[in-house]
C-alpha cells in the first residue's frame, strides 16, 4: 500500500487507486476502484481530490484518493481517473483515519466529515500558495549553497588555526608553567585562575510547562482556570483562560510538535489570538466559519505545509491537518456551540478524543464549568483532573428567599446598591435570560400562551409593540387566541432590551449597553457603565468588572431540559469569572441545590450526584443514546436491526410533533435508543445498516417523487444528541 503523498506506481507501470467519492448518499460510503491512466501516473498522488466516472463515461463525481494497491478484487474492467483536480493533496492519511472512525462511530458517512474538514478548493489561492512555497525552496537552497561553501571556508580556517597551535605547543613544551592560546598570548596554566564562559541558569518550569510536557507524551488533563482577566504586555485584556491555553499551546509548539486549541465562537477565538500574538506567536493558523472562503482556503493549506503549527478554530479546527499533532486544547467543551448541527452531528469533544486516542496527542480539556462528559471520563480514570482548586470571584446571595416578583424593578434592592457602589470605579455586569423586550406574550383576556398561527411556536415581543414567533420569526399581526378569540396580546417577563430601558429609568445619567444576538460587544472599556448582556454574550470588561449581577436563576433553572442545572453552572461561572480580582458577583435570587453549589463553589459535588442519578435512569452521559426517527415503517424496520444486543433499550417510537421551528411534516415518529459504552460500535453498525437499506430501496419506493426533493419519511440518526430529552 503506498503512503500519503506517494507516487502511483504498479505493475507494468499501471496502478489501481481507491476513491471515496463525495456523496451524500449512504450507499456510496465506501472504496470505489479505478485505474490510473499513464498520462497520470506521474502526477497522482494519495489525497489528492480527482474527478471519475460514475455509473456511465459521461457522469462525473469527484472523490479523494485514499489509497493505491497492485490489483482490485472487481471482476471487470476498471473505469479510469478522469483527472486531477488539485495539484495540492488535500486529505491527509490521519485526517481519513479519523473521519472513517468519527463517521462509524455516529452511524455516518465519512464524506460527510470530510466537507466538514476540507473547505472549497480556491483555485487563485492555491496558485499564490503554491508559488510562495517554490520561491521558499529557491531561497532556501540558495542559503543551502552558502552555507555549505561558509563551512567549507570555515573548516579550512579552522585546519590552518590548528596547525598553528600545535607548533606553539611543540614550542612551549619546555616551559610547563605557561600554555599558550592559539593567538599566542600567554596565560597561566593553574586551573584556579581559568575563567569559564558564563551559563545562563535555566529558568524552573511554569505550570504551564509542565502541563505542555505531560500533554507531549498523551496525557490526558482537565482543568479549571481561575476567574479574572489577564492584562497583556501589549496592553490588551484576555481571560486569563485565554492565556493559560495560549502559553500551554506555545510550550508544546516549542517542542516541535502542532498544537490545536479549539473554542466554541470567534469571541473566544479572538481572546487566544490575542494572546498568542502578545507572547511572541502571532503566525497561528486560524481555521474559522466567519473567514471567507479565500481566507479559510488559505489557512489550510498552510496547515498542510509539513511543519509543526498552532492551529486555531472552532469546532470544525479538530479536523485540521496537523503535522506531528502533540495536543489538542479544548475550551470550554459544555457549550453547545462545539456540537456540530449537520450530519452526522459529531460534537468537537469525541472528534478530539477518537483523534487523540489514534495520534498519541495529548488532550486537554478547560472550562470554568465542567460538562457532565469529562465529569465521567474523569470519573472512570481516563482523563485526570486538576488537584489545586482553582482562584475564584467571591459570590454571594442576595437573598434566596425573595422571589422576583416580591420586589419593586428589575432587581432586589441589594442588587441595585452592588450596582451603584461598583458604578462608582468601573462597569457593572448583568447577566438576563432572555434576549428582546418580552420573552412571553399571552392572550390578555384569557390568559393563554399566545401560540404562532404558522408553527405553533411560542410568541414574544422582540421589539416594543411587535409581537413576532420565536421559532419562525412570523409578526403576529392577525393572531387571535385559539381559547377565546380574543386578539390582544399581553407582555409577559424581561428580556435583555425592556432590561434596558428600566435600568435607564432605574440609574439616570448612567451609560448603558446592551450585549446580546442581536448587538453583540466583544469587549467594553474600563469606565463606569452598566452592562446589559444575555447568557454566553457577556463582553470582555478591561481589568474586568467592578461586580456582575445574575438575574433570572428561576427561569433558567426551569428550562425543560435534562441539562438545565449543568447549562446553568457553565453560564453563572463563565460570568462570575469576568469581574475584576476584588470584584463581587452577586446571585440576585433563587435558591436549591444548583445555586447552592454555585455560590459555595461546590459544583463538582454536584455534579457527582447528578451523574449518579443519570446513572440509576439511564441517561446521557451515563450511557450513550441515538434517536432514530422517520415514517413509522422506516423507524421500526431499523429497531428490528437491533434485536438480539444486550444493554440496548428503547424509548418509543412516539409522533413528532408537526410544524415547529423545524417545519417538522406531519405523520414522523422517533425512538429513542440507549446503550453501553461498550455496545456503541454493534449498535451504529446495524443502524447505520439500516439507513443504507433505506436509502438503497428508497428509488424503487418514491419513483413518483419530485426529483431532488428528500422523502419526508426516510430514516435520520443522530447518535449523542444533547436535546433529545429536552421539552
């Protein structure tokens, strides 16, 4: 078999390559075998992404070359490679390890992983790429010739030198009490009065250091950073977070290895670039959605360069070429955000541990609040935790006996004297629930939740005066209540923006700012202001804020959703650790266990008992689940592929509900199926059966279908789904 980058070469100079053709089509998720025609046979190369014939001469596909190989098992005559598309190898051999592994294990395709990981080829990009690497060739042998003529000169020099001083040596032989330098000046031959050149003094090893060496050797770490920014030497402010992962990431960059840190958005993303660049590294490949096609082109093909890199990005980056991969770094790993939303859905959390585990990378997992996934990795001994606690904000409550609705405004009187007095030398932030003006809008007759006449999707006031759905985004302009016909709608709870408009009322002559989807703020500068931010869009305050304030616990507490408690922990730590080292964060309400542990740092405790409680039920992420989901026939002939395995259950199938944000079409059902750990590989095996054998028979099914559209009823899986419990 030939390695990456090899050249084709067989029997009586002819090959046999193996494609994979780029196909969303289950079906077609395998080796397809072609000849090499002579006229390529100098030029292909494994990885390369080539176009072939597919089904008939005239049809073309494109594919990757994974392999070479002398002879193919297909009885009759190969079709050849058409052509070359680009030059460049784009698939590198780890890369289609890891995509064939991550692909099985979430009953997918491993095409589907590969347009994840390789952008659009940009034909003006790769030419100048191209062209910079033969002029970098050029330069460097011509640095080559020199150096190797300046040696030659040197060694001649250095001949010459020591013919003389074997003469002054044969000279002074007869006065033992002197010895002479090369140049001939004389010196005293008694040790004691020799002088060494001076030795720097290595300096001890920061923490960030020794983590650097462990992750280079495949450990496996988590972390919890302490709270607080970091100021850099070029003046800008980080998390300090940001600045932990940027110095491991160097550390472990220094020891010729590459190194990817992954975050969840380009916020976080922008932190570590910042920090890269301040500590001497500001040449970091940075893979990110919201580079243009040219950009991200470019930052892959660097990559790809065959040199150690810091390759930096979101979630898509743990599929980056990296050569020599020492670490992977993942920030933050409970945010949603790190879950891919196409197909197969593969969270950037098991990409990063199936492709640690088949490089001998080191991982390293940070975050202020730990998800429920490392808690049991760590649990189970596969990755070890920290032993010092780390640095936190001081937190108190205000009074979680009062609940929101006892008191007068937005906030307990408590809170609004931590407001003022922070006000005083610095920002303020205040964390909401809820984007828009009112979350809610019920009927104001009646009292019913006013549902969207479209998708039936909850309606709320984005702006003032404008009711619109939540779901669909449809203006609720000729609604009237399904209950008693009325057509008034009726405001209903504070999102960010009536949040706003009260705190001007509430502390006149004081600037406010507004921080969430709609009006995000990366950062905001160190004079006094009220910050007004909704969970996860908290800006970065410099030198951090002089107090932050959590409202809203009770609604976010009552969010229907397994993981509510975990979410919960995750958003009030990540904004407790954006105040200032003599900052206070301030619980404005709410109470039991989840703010308990909050407030007394004990979220680790919690945690233990939350994962022992999904335990005893079975939920994620004590065992692993998929839900199958589709026509009622197509869903219960996959169950049917799973008779027989033990540790497997199901839940349902049960009706989807029609319409919602997703436009769900009526009459589909989904089931819900729960495994070991130690099943998962069987059980995406037979589901992943199953999908192939319904997408096989679906043509001679639907032949009267409209071409092009997909059929309402075909099959869907989605292994590890984070929402499949939510409401």
């Amino acid at each position: 078999m030939a390695t990456a980058f090899e050249r084709a070469e067989g029997a009586n100079g002819r090959a046999v390559a193996r494609v994979l053709l780029d196909s969303a089509l289950p079906q077609l998720d395998h080796l397809f075998d072609y000849s090499v025609p002579a006229e390529l046979a100098d030029e292909v190369r494994v990885g390369q992404r080539v176009r072939v014939p597919f089904r008939s001469k005239d049809r073309k596909s494109f594919g990757y070359i994974i392999e070479f190989v002398s002879r193919s098992d297909f009885g009759g005559e190969l079709a050849p490679i058409a052509d070359i598309v680009a030059a460049v190898p784009q698939l590198t051999p780890d890369v289609w390890r890891l995509a064939r592994a991550v692909a099985d294990r979430a009953g997918g395709s491993a095409g589907d992983i590969l347009r994840l990981a390789i952008p659009a080829r940009q034909v003006r990009v790769e030419k100048k790429h191209l062209a910079a690497e033969a002029e970098a060739e050029a330069e460097a042998e011509t640095e080559a010739a020199a150096e190797a003529e300046a040696e030659t000169e040197a060694a001649a020099e250095t001949e010459a030198a020591a013919e003389v001083e074997a003469a002054a040596e044969a000279e002074a032989a007869a006065d033992p009490g002197a010895t002479v330098e090369a140049d001939g000046a004389a010196r005293s031959a008694d040790p004691r009065e020799q002088t060494s050149p001076a030795t720097a003094a290595a300096s001890a090893s920061t923490s960030e250091e020794a983590i650097a060496a462990e992750l280079v050797t495949g450990a496996r770490l988590a972390m919890t950073p302490s709270h607080g920014p970091e100021r850099l030497h070029t003046g800008e402010w980080v998390g300090g977070w940001a600045a932990q992962l940027a110095r491991i990431a160097i550390s472990v960059h220094e020891r010729e290895r590459s190194v990817i840190l992954v975050a969840p958005d380009y916020r976080d993303l922008d932190q570590l670039r910042d920090a890269l660049a301040a500590l001497g590294h500001p040449a970091a490949v940075r893979v990110d959605s919201r580079q243009s096609n040219g950009e991200r082109y470019a930052s892959f093909l660097r990559a790809l360069d065959g040199v150690p890199r810091i390759i930096l990005g979101n979630r898509s980056a743990v599929y980056a070429p990296a050569h020599d991969l020492g670490a992977i770094l993942l920030w933050d790993d409970g945010d949603p955000v790190l879950a891919e939303p196409l197909t197969p859905y593969v969270h950037a959390r098991d990409s990063a541990l199936v492709r640690a585990e088949q490089s001998g990378a080191g991982l390293f997992f940070s975050a202020h609040a730990r998800s429920a996934e490392v808690q049991r990795l760590v649990e189970i001994g596969y990755v070890r935790a920290q032993e010092h606690p780390p640095r936190r904000t001081r937190i108190v409550h205000a009074d979680a006996s009062i609940a929101p609705e006892a008191f007068a405004g937005r906030v307990p009187e408590f809170a609004a004297r931590t407001i003022r007095e922070g006000l005083r030398t610095g920002p303020v932030l205040v964390q909401v629930a809820t984007p828009g003006y009112a979350p809610v809008a019920v009927c104001g007759e009646c009292g019913e939740l006013a549902r969207c006449q479209a998708c039936a999707g909850p309606i709320g006031f984005r702006v003032v005066g404008r009711a619109s759905c939540r779901w669909c985004g449809e203006y609720a302009t000729h609604w009237h209540c399904s209950t008693c016909d009325s057509t008034t709608l009726v405001e209903r709870g504070m999102g960010s923006a009536r949040t706003v408009e009260q705190f001007e009322q509430q502390f006149s002559g004081t600037r406010v700012i507004l921080s969430d989807g709609e009006h995000p703020r990366e950062r905001v500068d160190a004079r006094p202001a009220l910050v007004v931010a909704t969970r996860g869009a908290e800006p970065l305050a410099a030198g951090g804020y002089r107090a932050v304030v959590l409202l809203d616990a009770e609604r976010l507490l009552s969010i229907e959703t397994l993981r509510a408690g975990e979410d919960c922990l995750r958003w009030w730590e990540n904004a407790a650790a954006l105040a200032a080292p003599d900052g206070i964060c301030l619980m404005a309400s709410g109470g039991g266990p989840v703010v308990q542990s909050f407030v007394y740092g004990r979220s680790d405790e919690w945690l233990r008992q939350e994962l022992r409680d999904r335990q005893s039920l079975r939920y994620p992420p004590a065992v692993r689940v998929a839900s199958v989901s589709g026509g009622p026939d197509e869903v219960e002939r996959a169950l049917r592929h799973l008779d027989g395995l033990r540790g497997v259950d199901f839940l349902g199938p049960t009706s989807i509900p029609a319409g919602g944000a997703a436009r769900t079409p009526p009459g589909l059902v989904r089931a819900i199926v729960r495994f070991d750990y130690g099943q998962g590989a069987e059980v995406a095996s037979r589901l992943r059966g199953a999908l192939v054998a319904d997408a096989a028979g679906a043509s001679s099914r639907t032949r009267s279908r409209t071409p092009g559209r997909a059929r309402p009823e075909a099959l869907r899986l989605r292994f590890d789904d984070r929402g499949v419990f939510d409401a």
